[in-house]
C-alpha cells in the first residue's frame, strides 16, 4: 500500500495544539489567580477564565488529531498494512482527512476514537457509557459522534467536486464512506445504518471484500490516483 501524508501540515497543527495547551493553561491561571487576590477584578477573572477555557477546547481537538500518538493517520496505516501497491491511502493532502482509493474503489475513511458503545437507532447516531472522561468530552464537543452521514455526504461532495473540477464533465465514479472505529474497547450496534460501520480491525479484510466485487476499473483508479499522488 502506497501511503501519502502531508507531513508539514500534521507537524504545524501538533505545534499549535501543544502551543495553544500551554497558552490556555497561563490565561486560566491568571484567571484563578485574580478571582483569588484581587475580587475587584471579578470581569477580568471570568473574562480570563472563559479566554483559558476556550483556548484548551481548541488545543484539545488539534491535539486530538495531530499531536496524540497514534493518530488517526497512524491508526488507519496500521489497520491497512499489507494492502498490495494498487491501494493508495492519502492523509490530509485531498479534499478530505482520509481518502483510500484502489481496486475497492474511492472510499473515504472516517475514524472515530470513542469508548463504550455506539448505536445507530431511529436514524440517530448515539453513545452510550465510556465513563466520566468520555461524559465530558461529549459535552464539550471534543469527542461527540455528531451526524456522521452529514459528515460523509460533505466529505463525499468535496471529492466528487474536486474530479469533476480536474475532469469537467467526464463521468465520475462512485464515492462511499466508511465510519472507522478505532477503540478496541468499543462495542456497537449498527446493523440498520444507512453507512459502512466497523472496527478498525475488520477495516482490511472488509477493503479486501470490497475488491473482489470490481466496482472500480484498474484504468479509473489510476486516473484517480493520478490526481493526488506526487
């Protein structure tokens, strides 16, 4: 497997989560140390401590994707390795974070990291446990599942947008997505979901049994690669 990486934006966004985690843990402690010394200020202080709070939301979710080891990148490679040459998998140089293209076709990959259970029930999407950790990192949006399938259509649109821009008006193949769930310790129930669920580690056998069903044209999916390989 052929693997592309923009390794200058992965170092630059490691730097600014890193950065901005040290940033808001000074803003917050000026906060505390002026709502303790100096009450007068009390506007300051919660001005700090809101500045810190923001701050550390915003170092949490670049550290999230770029700074914590593994990443997601390194979680895909590994959960792909010992895919032949004809697949390339691209992180964060298209359109889209993750995109593998090869003999299964055009997919993009869509990995999730949480703990404790995901369903798919009613056409919503929910997580149920983790413990406290992942309680709060829900409620303050760093870790949420969010609506995966409005994630997946935009990350498919982008693509789709970006052949037919290089291509104009020739056909262009079909785009799918898969949610990747890439904690061990995750369980789900996700029979009737309208996308591709699994655990990272059914990921290559699941490409694999994609490959055999020929929905891409070895010619397609060079002239996709094409696109984006150096």
């Amino acid at each position: 497997m052929v693997i592309i990486k923009n390794e200058k934006l992965i170092k630059r966004n490691s730097k600014i989560g890193l950065y901005t985690n040290f940033g808001a843990l000074a803003v917050l402690g000026i906060g505390m140390y002026i709502s303790f010394t100096r009450p007068e200020y009390f506007v300051w202080a919660m001005a700090a401590l809101l500045g810190g709070f923001t701050l550390t939301q915003i170092g949490m979710y670049f550290g999230n994707r770029w700074g914590r080891s593994p990443r997601p990148d390194e979680r895909l490679d590994t959960g792909l390795k010992g895919l032949p040459k004809e697949f390339h998998l691209y992180h964060w140089t298209t359109p889209v974070s993750h995109l593998l293209v090869g003999p299964s076709g055009i997919w993009v990959l869509l990995p999730y990291n949480q703990r404790g259970s995901i369903t798919y029930q009613k056409n919503r999407w929910k997580i149920i446990g983790g413990g406290f950790l992942q309680g709060y990192m829900r409620i303050f949006g760093q870790e949420g599942l969010g609506r995966p399938d409005l994630e997946a259509e935009s990350q498919i649109n982008a693509i789709r947008k970006a052949l037919t821009k290089k291509w104009g008006d020739s056909e262009i193949p079909e785009i799918k997505a898969a949610l990747v769930f890439t904690n061990p310790s995750l369980s789900f129930d996700v029979k009737d979901a309208p996308l591709s669920a699994l655990p990272l580690k059914k990921l290559k056998d699941f490409t694999r049994q994609s490959a055999k069903k020929k929905p891409i044209t070895t010619q397609m999916v060079e002239k996709v690669q094409a696109v984006w390989s150096k």
